[in-house]
C-alpha cells in the first residue's frame, strides 16, 4: 500500500468490454460474502466546537457519514482531511482517528459520552454544550467487524482510509444511498435508526465494491486476478462451487489457457498454487459457516465435498491452526464480551 488516503473517483473496469463484464460478475460473487458484523451506531449532534477521538479497534472498521455541517478528520499520523456535509468515510483497519471542528481543538474519547438508544444497534450522542442547543454539525458514525469472506486476501491491500467525494458524478448509485442518510438523520422519523443502519452496510459494500473497480489498478495478488481474463474465470468458478474438489487441468479450462500457462500466472499473481487457494478459501468459507451462520460441523464438511466429518477436521486444523469447534467457542466469546 503506497498511500494512506484512496480518493473513488475515476471509471469502473478498463481494458475491453468483456474483461469488465467478468470483472463485474466475480466482484459481485465476492461481495456476497462480505458480512459486517457486531455493527455499533452512533447518531452524534455536535457543537460548533468538538473533538471526538476513535481509540484504534484492529479487526474493526470505522464509517462516517456526515450529515450537516463540516468537520476535520485526523488520522494517526497526523493527516488532516476535511470533511463537508454528504461526505462518507470508510477505514478498514480500525486505526485512531479524531473527529474535529478544527484542527486545533482538543479531542474527548466518544466512548466517554453517554449515549442514549435509539434501537438494537443505534445510540445517540449529544456533544453539544449545554449553551448550544442547536447542532452545528451531525453524524453517523459505526464500528463493525469487517469480513470479506471469500475476498480477505484484498483486506491488507486495502487504504487506511477510503474517501467518497460526495460531489463526484461516477459513483450515481451510492449517491442516492448517501442522501437517502442524510435524510434519515435529520428528519428523526419513526423507525429511521434501524433504517440508518442498513443503509450504512449498503454504503460500506458500495464503496468497497467502488475501490476494486477504481482504485486497484496498480495493486498486486487478488485484485490483478481479479482484472486477469487468464485468472478471472477460474477464480470465479473456485468462488462459486468452493465444493468442488477442483484440479489444475479443470481450472485452467474454465480460462481457455494450458494447464502450464494457468499454474505459473496463479503462482505469480495471487502468491501460491491454485490448489492451496482453493484450500484456503475453503476453509475460510468453513469459518464464516461456523461461527456465523452456527451450522453443524458435519454440515460445514458435506457443504464443502469432504467425505467425512474427520477429513474435514483434519484440513481445517492444518490451515488454520485449530479445530474447527474452536471457531464457534471464540465467536461466542466475541459476542458476550461487545
């Protein structure tokens, strides 16, 4: 990663038409298993000074959509971006951040203030001082555990901070989702907490889906399979039936390419075999089945071709580590203690 800061803006796709249209398919298989999970919500009214610092959460990513007024973001380096009303901010990594109606003022931990519910995920903050009734700045802010599923080799490629112009005209359908959430935190009607809430995830998975389509071009592994007409299709296939217990000759077909030619692009490329990919995403998958979605292990296995319980045990516990049981017992702790 060569910058801290990713602008989307520019085109989607590139190169020739069909190119894209596979792009377009996978990325879409991709985002199907991107979840956000143990989301938190924060509708923050803010003064016309204010400082609300954002303690770094690794595994957690930070979004910010500010609705009225202007604010200062400053990252854990000290870069300062300035933020207008309509701007969004997505940071993947959960590093500090400070919110700040300029970029001298002083910062106050948000988790210091009280915040009052609004719904199951939703609080509301009041950082006005008591002489300002009246709101010279809202936003919405959320802290969620950030899953790409199938496309976690793109987590560490990722910026530390992801930037949506709001003026910018190439993004059309996450303009109206920011609008939408900008009239939903200033009208305050029945029900708009949870209704703010999907919005939110459906503007994170739009800007992630932004920067693979704009903002990769010069990135290495994952992304540049994912623009490889040679890699694309079997990476889709691998995608789409993770069950199938695939072999080089199989993948390298569904790219019309030798089985040669296939082999050492993948090993170039992603940076391993085609076959442990297959492995890893599999278990991977297995994971996300287990501790999220609660399925039985034996169910988990069959879902993924093993041809027993122990066979499937066996390959999860040699890439990751541990039993597949564990996946479920840390979940579980996960959850009691947010």
């Amino acid at each position: 990663m060569t910058e801290s800061l990713q602008y989307l803006t520019g085109t989607p796709g590139g190169g020739v038409k069909g190119q894209f249209a596979l792009s377009s398919d996978l990325i879409s298989e991709l985002l199907t298993s991107m979840r956000l999970r143990g989301v938190r919500y924060r509708r923050v009214h803010a003064g016309p000074r204010f400082g609300l610092h954002f303690d770094a959460k690794p595994g957690r990513a930070s979004f910010h959509f500010l609705a009225v007024g202007s604010a200062v973001l400053r990252t854990e380096d000290g870069t300062v971006h300035e933020l207008s009303a309509g701007d969004a901010v997505f940071m993947p990594h959960g590093e500090s951040h400070q919110l700040l109606s300029g970029p001298d003022i002083r910062a106050q931990g948000i988790d210091s203030f009280d915040a009052v519910p609004l719904s199951d995920t939703v609080g509301a903050v009041d950082a006005c001082p008591s002489a300002d009734p009246n709101p010279s700045a809202i936003f919405f802010n959320g802290s969620m555990e950030f899953d790409l599923g199938g496309m976690q080799g793109l987590s560490p490629l990722m910026p530390d901070v992801m930037l949506v112009d709001a003026e910018g005209a190439r993004y059309p359908g996450l303009m109206p989702i920011l609008t939408s959430m900008r009239r939903e935190v200033c009208s305050a009607r029945v029900g708009f907490a949870g209704i703010l809430a999907r919005l939110a995830e459906v503007a994170a998975a739009m800007i992630v889906r932004g920067w693979i389509e704009c903002g990769c071009d010069n990135s290495s592994g994952l992304v540049a399979a994912l623009r490889d007409p040679r890699l694309a299709s079997a990476i889709l296939a691998l995608h789409r039936q993770p069950g199938h217990h695939w072999t080089v000759a199989e993948l390298a077909a569904e790219c019309n390419v030798s089985r040669s030619v296939f082999a050492d692009r993948f090993q170039t490329t992603i940076g391993m075999p085609p076959l442990r990919y297959a492995t890893e995403l599999r278990m991977v998958l297995a994971g996300q089945w287990l501790a999220q979605d609660t399925l039985p292990i034996e169910s988990v296995a069959q879902r993924l071709g093993y041809t027993s319980q122990a066979a499937f045990s066996r390959a999860f516990k040699r890439v990751t580590g541990r039993p597949p049981g564990a996946s479920r017992v840390t979940a579980r702790s996960r959850v009691e203690g947010d």
